[in-house]
C-alpha cells in the first residue's frame, strides 16, 4: 500500500534551519523524490528533486539515505515569506501498476 | 507563470448545471493530472493521462468525465455536482508519468463553488 508520510505542521523562526522529512517506505526502485511547495490559492509549486544522497540548489537541499526509505527537505535560514505548505511526491510501484503519491503537507509557520 | 493554464478561474454553478473546466499546457508534456483540493486539505489525485491516454482514475465519482483530446489539453466535465464538491481543481502536466522526468507544473487551479 502507497503511503508518504509527512508532520502536519512545524513552526520556526526567521533565519532559522528548517528540516522536514518524509517517510516512503514503498517507493518504486528507479522512482525520484521531489518536493513542492504551495501557498493559498495557488498550485503547487517544485522545489527540488532527488534520487540518492544529496541534492542542492538556490533555495533548499534535499537529503536521501541509501535505503531511500525517507527524505529530509531542508530550508536555510527561512523568513516570512517562506510560510506555506511543503507536499513531497514519491512513486509507487506493486501489483503490476504504478502510483503517484503526494504526501499530506506540512505546514510551515514561520515566526519573527 | 508555469506554462500551464486553466479557465475559468471562478465558478459558481447549481447542483443541475453541467459546466466544464478547462487545461491547456504550453511545455511539450505527455502526461497530465486533475487534482482536487478541498478546503484545508491535502492534493487529492483524481485522474492521470499519459499520451491521451488515461492512466489513473482514483475512484472519483462518475459526475466527473475528463476528457484529453491531445497532449496538450484536458477537459474536466461536471455535471450533477454536489456542494461538497466545492473546491480548488488544480491541474498539472510533466514531461513523463515518473523518473526524473516527472516534476509536475500546475496550473493556478479553477476555484469552484457548487451552491
């Protein structure tokens, strides 16, 4: 049974590191991990996306351990405007099909 | 902007009324998705399309019909909605269904209110 596990919520304050990690104990082998973020009203938005190890760009890092069992999003030194709710997707595969999951969301409060 | 569109971005329409919302992606993608998120609530997956063809219906309810005449277009028909059916229809499309092709762009979603 698909299922990606993530907190509901989590508050930090401004100029703070963020960690938020999602479990997928069930992901397809050759499928990759990646992670949105979605403000009110709005689509969802990427942020970034890995298979193995350790990815980094301009605005987060991801960090996946070798059994590729969960993922820690990690944001540096978050401000206001980063106040939104993070999904991480992971695919699926059993029974001879394939399943896209979105995590529930974690709710990110960024306090001053 | 995402390269993904929808129309209308507000609907009002009646418990009889049949009305449709639709997509349109400017990315080259194959594969495109209608999600639906309700208020407060997480993204809801409700079909997938790869290549026009219809790949995942997640038991969504047969007042929902999408429709994908090519790749770059999805439909979603409604008809005899519910008001519980009120929310946020989001739509999205990637390059492929899954690898490090499948980084989806949404749409800014159709806010839809059934009264």
């Amino acid at each position: 049974l698909a299922k990606t596990t993530q907190p509901i919520s989590m508050d930090s304050y401004e100029g703070q590191e963020v960690n938020i990690t999602c479990s997928h104990n069930n992901i397809a082998t050759n499928d990759y991990i990646t992670w949105y973020q979605q403000f009110p009203s709005q689509g969802p938005r990427f942020i970034i996306q890995g298979y193995k190890t350790k990815v980094t760009n301009e605005v987060a890092s991801l960090f996946i351990p070798a059994d590729r069992k969960s993922s820690t999003l990690s944001l540096p030194r978050v401000s206001l405007s980063d106040t939104a709710v993070y999904y991480c997707l992971v695919g699926y595969s059993g029974a001879g099909s394939y399943q896209l999951t979105f995590g529930k969301g974690t709710k990110l409060s960024v306090i001053p | 902007e995402t390269g993904v569109t929808q129309t209308p971005r507000h609907l009002v329409m009646g418990m009889t009324n049949k009305k449709s919302l639709k997509c349109e992606q400017h990315l080259g993608h194959n594969a495109m998705y209608w999600y639906k998120q309700s208020a407060k609530k997480p993204l809801e997956l409700m079909f997938v399309y790869n290549f026009k063809e219809q790949t995942e219906n997640n038991s969504v309810p047969s007042r929902f019909s999408p429709e994908c005449p090519n790749s770059s277009h999805l439909f979603l028909h409604l008809h005899t909605l519910q008001p519980e059916d009120s929310a946020l229809y989001l739509c999205a499309s990637s390059q492929d269904r899954r690898g490090i092709y499948n980084e989806q762009f949404f749409g800014p979603g159709t806010r839809l209110t059934v009264l």
